[in-house]
C-alpha cells in the first residue's frame, strides 16, 4: 500500500446492501448500475423495485462510463475537516440515464460547464475502496 492511500482522511461511503455490490464493482474499476431484466430500465440509487414497471427483477449491467456534467455546487465553506475550499461536488448524468453525484478530477469549480463530456476516471483511496470519480474529455 501506498504512502497516498494510508494518508486518505476524507469520509468514505458506506459499504452496506447494494451500495457494498456497488463499491465491489468500483474496486474492479467497473462502473455498474441496476437495469431492470423485464423493461431495460437503469437506475441509481439501487432500490429494489424499477419505477417503471415495478419488476423486482434486475441485473448489474456495466455502464459505458460516459456522460456529461448535469448540475453542481461549489463549497465555499467547508463543513467537514480534510476538504480544501472551494471545491465542487457534481451529478454527472450518464449514457444510460442515471445520474450520480460524484467528483470531477482535474477541473477547477470556475471551468465547470452545463453538459461538459465526462467519462469514468476510479480513484483507489484505499486498499478496500475505489470511488467512481469522472475526467473531462
Ligand atoms: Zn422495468
């Protein structure tokens, strides 16, 4: 391990039902969401049951990874220690119609565009967690 990941102070995601499969697939470096298995349907937060059809069955499918910049805010203030000031936290909307908040690396708040393509870029901020972050591209 990395001198970088034993330095990681940030909060981490809770790692519980679907969220843990989630995070299992981002430690794998696959980005993968809920797709209802009658309708097609994809959907984030996983939840057990499609709001389109209520089918209860569904699969893991694996997201392309692209997507583009849908909102964001920028935090001015910090309300948690270990967070550098500003920084901006986004929802990322992707090819498949989920949308997720997450964080864009290598982009400072002030370029932040309204559609900006993104694709997938997972970070390894510690030896049981990767989180799904997004590049400009
Ligand atoms: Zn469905």
């Amino acid at each position: 391990m990395s001198q970088d990941l034993l330095d990681y102070r940030k909060p981490l995601p809770a790692r519980k039902g679907y969220a843990r499969e989630f995070y299992e697939f981002c430690r794998k470096h696959e980005l993968r969401f809920q797709r209802c298995a009658d309708c097609g349907t994809w959907r984030h937060i996983p939840r057990d049951l499609c709001a389109k059809c209520a089918s209860t069955r569904w699969e893991w499918g694996k997201s392309s990874g692209r997507g583009k910049v849908f909102s964001w805010t920028t935090v001015m203030q910090p309300m948690l220690p270990n967070f550098e000031t500003p920084y901006s936290p986004v929802v990322v909307e992707l090819e498949e119609g989920v949308r997720m908040v997450t964080w864009l690396v290598g982009v400072k708040p002030e370029e932040l565009r309204l559609d900006m393509p993104v694709e997938v870029a997972f970070e390894d901020v510690t030896a049981e967690v990767t989180l799904p972050k997004f590049r400009k591209t």
